[in-house]
C-alpha cells in the first residue's frame, strides 16, 4: 500500500520524521482535543487567586496598607471564640475622607477585648479600598493557609493524562522507531483489536494491533507487532497484504506500521 510515498523514504537511519506527516504531534493531538482540558486546568489554577483575593485579610496581607487610630462606637459581647468575644464597632477616615465604619470581633486573649466606646483603637486599612480593614495585629487568615490549593491544577492534570499520555506515548515511539529503524516490507498476518481506556463519558482512542511477518537483512524470518489508530487502514489490511515497517535491529519483535502515518 501507498507505494509512491513509500518508497522515497531513505532506507538507511537517520531520517526525519517530517516525512511522514502523521507522525507529527499536531496530527497525534489536534487543537481541538487540548481545547477543553487546558481550559480546565486554567480554571483549576486560577481558583486558588479567586479563593485568596476575596479573602479580606489576604488582601491586607499583601496589598499596600496604612495604620490609622481609630475610634470605638459600640461593643457588643457574645459567646464565640471558644468562650465569649466582643464586637468591636469603630469608625475612622482615611487622609480626611470619608467615615468608614467596621465591625469586628475581638477574642478574650486580644488586647482590646477590654475596650470601650470613645476609646482610640489601630486599624488596619487597605489604602486603595478603606472598606477592607481590621484591628491592627489582630490574626486573620494567613495567606499560608490557601497554599494547598495549589494542588487543585495537579488534581486537573492528573483527570486528564489518562486521556492523552498513552496517544502521546505510542506517537514519540512510533517516532523514534522511523528515525533510527530499518525499513522493511512485510505481510499482515492478523490484527488484534483493543479499545483505549478512557473516562466515562468522553470519547477516547483504541490503537489495535497489527501482527507482520518480514525478512531480516540475514533472510530469517521475524515477526513484530505495530500499533495502528486508523479505522480505514485496518479494514484494508487483509491477511496477506503487503505494508511498509520501521524496526529496530535490537528490537525486531516492535515496528511502526509506516503505511499508518502517511497522513
């Protein structure tokens, strides 16, 4: 089969793999298929920002801030904080701005547990959203602790390498194989049907194997094993028909079917 692409491959190794068109991972991986799950684990990386930047002591953290005295309005008390708490109502404003007003809430073993209305207290203010602030050295949640959702872009890629790694695998041995192999005509004995795993629900890919019988440079007959992906080709190959391998000397019993990769 397809004996004039063939035969203008240069029968002794080195050669390159342009010459096959399919054996170029852009026809391995098309576009298309890497759409979706890049864009899944793009979501799955920005997730930890998004958790982060809507957390108002992250954002004091690491945003620019000022520290300005403030001044109790109202304290409530009420039983939180593994015991009772105050909420600490307080107004301020910013480089003579306006009033900002903010409630929060004080545990036994802060230092202004005991403070009262008229009182200074020090807040903590961003300086480009006063709105975000808090009682200065007052913990909050530590931007340390969104450190394990960085993970979240590992647990995307693990869902998706199932899907891809073996094509991906099979493609840059089918390479190497035509790059350092010896070429050599053969016959089809059988193929073996197999089906590709996958995830439930998303289309996968089944490579079948294809059993050839060829001659050795010595004359001895040897057998290999190529993988082949292309419904077409496999319903053309009859027991007894003439195909196209790549084989390694070393390794005679692994080819790649060139007739496969001519597209």
């Amino acid at each position: 089969m397809f004996e004039n692409q063939l035969n203008t491959i240069p029968p002794e190794p080195p050669r390159s793999a342009k010459l096959l068109p399919g054996l170029s991972l852009r026809s391995a991986m098309s576009r298309g298929s890497l759409l979706f799950p890049l864009g899944f684990v793009t979501l799955f990386s920005m997730m930890p920002l998004i958790f982060a930047f809507e957390d108002p002591n992250v954002r004091l953290a690491l945003g620019h801030t000022e520290t300005i005295e403030a001044k109790v309005l109202h304290v409530a008390k009420e039983g939180s904080c593994k015991g009772s708490c105050a909420d600490v109502t307080y107004g301020f404003s910013p480089l003579g701005g306006p009033e900002y007003r903010a409630t929060r809430s004080v545990c036994p073993r802060s230092a202004y547990f005991t403070v009262r209305p008229g009182e200074p207290i020090p807040v903590k203010y961003l300086v480009s959203d006063p709105s975000v602030n808090a009682v200065a050295g007052e913990t909050g949640t530590n931007p340390g602790f969104y450190a394990g959702f960085l993970l979240f872009p590992v647990f995307a890629i693990v869902f998706f390498v199932p899907l891809f790694l073996p094509q991906l695998r099979r493609v840059l041995r089918d390479r190497s194989l035509f790059r350092k192999g010896r070429i050599a005509r053969g016959t089809v004995l059988f193929v073996k049907q197999s089906a590709g795993w996958t995830w439930p629900g998303w289309p996968g890919s089944s490579a079948s194997e294809v059993f050839i019988q060829y001659q050795l440079p010595s004359g001895a007959p040897a057998e290999a094993i190529a993988s082949c992906q292309s419904d077409w080709l496999l319903r053309q190959l009859a027991p007894g028909i003439s195909v196209h391998i790549a084989y390694l000397p070393s390794q005679p019993s692994r080819a790649v079917l060139l007739d496969a990769y001519i597209r």
